[in-house]
C-alpha cells in the first residue's frame, strides 16, 4: 500500500505491506482516514464503493464510509533533479533537529528566521537556528563527502522531520529549491525557504571574562524549579561566586525563590538576569554529563557547550529589575 499526503509545501510518501486482491487507485481526505485508522478495533479491510466512496471494515463490526475524489485531482509533487545527496545516521539526525529547534523564530517573526540554516561543517553537516534572543547550532558527521550547500528548511518540515525519523540512516537529497528526506520505505519532499539567514558568525562571542562548569542534570533540575516561580518574563537572577552558583526568582506578592547549584569558576564573581526558559531548554537538549558557561559582562551573550556534544548555544542576558 503506497499512501501519498500533501499540504502542496510538503509531500509524504509511505510504503507498507498488506494483502491487495485488486490494484487501484482513490483520493481520501486525510484527517477522516486517520481518525478511522486510530479507532479502528482491529486490522483494517479497504474497498472501493461506488459514487467515489471508500469502505473501511475492521473487527466484527465496525464499517466506515468514507467519501473520497478522482486521484487525477491530487496535486503531485514534481520529482527533484540535479541534487546533491548526503547520508546520516537517524539518531545523529534526530538529535541536531532536537537540539535546534527550540530556537527557530515563530512565524510572525522575521521570515528569514522562521527556519534551519544548513551549511557544511568541520565534522559534517551543520543545523542553525536563531529567534534573535537565542541562537544554536549543533554539528553531525555525514558519510560521503559533504556538499557546499546553505540552505533554509522551514519550521513545519524540521516538525515533520523529527517525527519521520527513528534509528535508521537517513538520506537527504537538497535541489535548488526542495529537499528530499528518504527513510527506508518513507520520504518527505518539502520546498525550502527562500530567504537570507544572518550571518551568525557576527554574534558569537570571541572573548569571555568567566568560564563556568557543572553539573547538567543539577544545573537543568535546579533552573527548572526556580524558572516555575519566576511568572510571565520567566527572568532568573543568576550569581556565580568561586564554589556555587546561586539561581534566584521573584514574582511580586507571590514568590521570592533561590536555590542553589554546584559549580566551580575561572574569573571574578558575577551576577546576571537570564531567561530561565532559554537556559532551560538548552540545558535539557544537551546529551553529556559537564556544562560549561562562558559569559562576559552582564550584558554580554552567554555561551553554552556540553562535554561529548557538538552542539553550541548562545543566549542573551536581560536587563536587571
């Protein structure tokens, strides 16, 4: 059974194994089909009826009818020619869309943001995403030889992506101005962005006054229950002494919360307000065991990076209430 969904951005194909006692042909609206197919008690008996009409029958007695329409109506994706193909391990990939997509820009932001910036890296391929307060980049190795492409692929193929991928390699395929991703018997065809990603080398900083390390897990559980107290702007007042680090929130007439985490530090104490759902995010997408944050001035962009991730995260300070 080949079953092809489209919402003209972007193209599903799935490849299947059933019993077919006669070929043919039906378009099904989407949404009707799986909302059968997850209620369905058992395995699943397709027919065509007349008046373009589609029979499902499963268990001992459960019958949809479902309305359908000519297949010549179903708007085809044209095949991509002239690529360059690239070859990685699912989970490789699975983690880099991880990694990077808590900080793709919505949508009614800045329409070049609203994506992945894919470009060549010293180990692979490399996934960049910023929403203008935020920025991460995480690195894969690919197999075979990488290709010079910069490319932009939009918010709701990342999405569809990350649910199509498992452990499986993964072969991507980028034209022009579409990608193909193939996975075993599944592909997506998607257009990309045609849009100019910044140059994000601009914002990473090259020098740092401090250098912080911890514990992930403690850093992660520690900003998360602080960051629960700390209302609608989600700051958190951070500061940084030779031994410890001390994570700090007040919600007005509510809350005055400080909890505390072990860490060491190479440079003068600090303290610093921090978007407490950015850090956390951050720290909860990274896969080792050491953080390490590097900060400036108060008001200078943060660096994070994990032992055993090739992963980076930049995130901005807030201003002190």
């Amino acid at each position: 059974l080949t079953v092809r969904a489209t919402d003209t951005k972007m193209t599903y194909i799935g490849r299947f194994d059933c019993n077919v006692e006669e070929p043919g042909t039906i378009a099904i609206d989407a949404v009707n089909l799986l909302t059968t197919a997850v209620n369905a008690p058992d395995l699943c008996d397709i027919s065509t009826l007349p008046n373009l009409r589609v029979q499902v029958k499963s268990g001992r007695s459960f019958v949809n009818k479902i309305p359908s329409y000519a297949p010549n109506e179903w708007p085809a994706a044209p095949p991509i020619t002239g690529g360059q193909s690239i070859t990685i391990a699912g989970s490789v990939l699975g983690r880099m869309i991880a990694q990077v997509a808590i900080s793709i820009a919505p949508e009614d932001n800045k329409y070049g943001l609203n994506g992945v910036h894919v470009e060549p890296s010293a180990i692979g391929i490399r996934f960049v995403s910023t929403d203008g307060n935020r920025l991460t980049y995480a690195d894969g190795p690919v197999d075979g030889e990488v290709p010079r492409i910069r490319t932009l692929i939009p918010q709701a193929a990342i999405n569809a992506m990350a649910n199509l991928i498992g452990a499986d390699e993964v072969k991507l395929t980028f034209a022009p101005t579409a990608c193909l991703v193939e996975v075993g018997r599944q592909s997506l065809q998607f257009r990309l962005l045609e849009a100019d990603f910044p140059d994000y080398r601009q914002v990473l900083p090259t020098s740092y006054k401090r250098v912080v390390t911890g514990n992930r897990a403690e850093w992660a559980s520690t900003f998360a229950r602080v960051t629960a107290f700390s209302g609608d702007a989600h700051q958190v007042d951070l500061t940084i002494s030779a031994d410890e680090g001390r994570a700090g929130a007040r919600k007005v007439d509510a809350a005055d919360v400080v909890d505390a985490m072990t860490s060491t530090l190479d440079g003068e104490p600090m303290r610093v307000a921090i978007n407490g759902t950015f850090i956390g995010a951050a720290l909860d997408g990274m896969t080792g065991e050491t953080v390490t944050m590097r900060l400036g001035d108060p008001l200078s962009p943060i660096e994070l990076t994990c032992s055993g991730d090739t992963a980076l995260w930049i995130v901005m300070p807030v201003r002190m209430d």
